[in-house]
C-alpha cells in the first residue's frame, strides 16, 4: 500500500542516512590516509547499512502500529 503512494520512499530514507553520514566523514577522512582509510571505508560503510536498516525498520513499525490502530479503530 505504501509504495503505491510513495514508490521513492526507500530511497529518499538511504538519501537522508547516507547525506548525514557524509558530512561526518568529511572532517574525518581528511585527517587518515593509505590502508588505514579503506578500513575504514569499508567499516563507514557497513555502519551506514546499518543506520539504514534501522531507520526503515523503525518507520516501517511506526507505519504497522498506525495501520493497526486504525483498524483496531474501525472495529
């Protein structure tokens, strides 16, 4: 039901992870170099997964608790 209105709606959550998680690596990336640096993109990078998964699982329980409170309502 929710991709019908929003189809975007996955995406624009990575977007809004990912464009935070950005303006953090910035100021770090610039103090690490070499080996050091890819370690810790690959480590960023899983952190950002992660931040995107809970952030979907949490709005898709705030949406099943609002969908269930409105059928729970109707009853």
């Amino acid at each position: 039901m929710l991709d019908t209105h929003s189809p975007n709606l996955t995406e624009a959550i990575r977007f809004l992870v990912r464009d935070s998680d950005e303006r953090h690596d910035r100021i770090a990336a610039s103090a690490l170099a070499g080996k050091a640096q890819r370690k810790l993109r690959l480590r960023n990078r899983q952190i950002r997964e992660k931040r995107t998964f809970y952030a979907m699982f949490a709005f898709g329980l705030l949406l099943g608790g609002l969908e269930l409170f409105i059928v729970l309502h109707y009853l």
